[in-house]
C-alpha cells in the first residue's frame, strides 16, 4: 500500500510512514518523561521564584513545596494535571494594558 501525503515529493510507502511515527512517538515520550521529572520540576520552581521569594503567594505556596512539586509531578506523569483558570489584570506601566 502507497501513501502519497504530498504528491510533490512522490510515494511513500505505509511502512516508513508507520516506521517514522512510532520512532516520533517514541522520542515525544521520552521529551515528556524529562519534562516531568523532578529535576525538571524543582529547576521550574526555582526559576519561577527567582526575585519574588518575599511575594505572599510565593512564601505561602513554599510553606509545603516539596509535597507539592511532587503532587504536580505525579499529576503530570500520569496526565491527570488540570491548571487553575486565568484572571486578568491591568498593568500602567508606560501604558494601561490589560493581562
């Protein structure tokens, strides 16, 4: 069987279409295993702190961080991870925007 997804570049056979697919599946879960790794989380944390550690909601969420980095990487790992809503805000800095 032939699979012609772009006529321009001629044939392709099913077979390395499936072949190409699986090694692309393959290499997206292993991006995904490195993302969700603790390492990865904890550098996360780290770098979304930076400069703020003094914020209210900063010092409230490292009240118990460690459980939670590992509640959010569980949650991650295992696709279950659902993020809050979004709010908007103004900000006036050399002009009003909305956020």
């Amino acid at each position: 069987m032939i699979f012609d997804p772009y006529p321009d570049m001629g044939l392709v056979p099913v077979g390395v279409v499936a072949d190409l697919f699986i090694k692309y599946v393959f290499i997206m879960d292993e991006l995904f295993e490195e993302l969700v790794s603790g390492e990865n989380i904890n550098l996360a944390y780290e770098k979304a702190i930076k400069n703020k550690r003094f914020r209210p909601d900063v010092l409230k969420f490292y009240r118990n961080y460690e459980m939670r980095l590992v509640d959010m990487m569980y949650k991650l790992s295992t696709k279950t991870y659902i993020h809050s809503g979004y709010f908007s805000f103004i900000v006036n800095d050399s002009k009003k925007r909305i956020i």
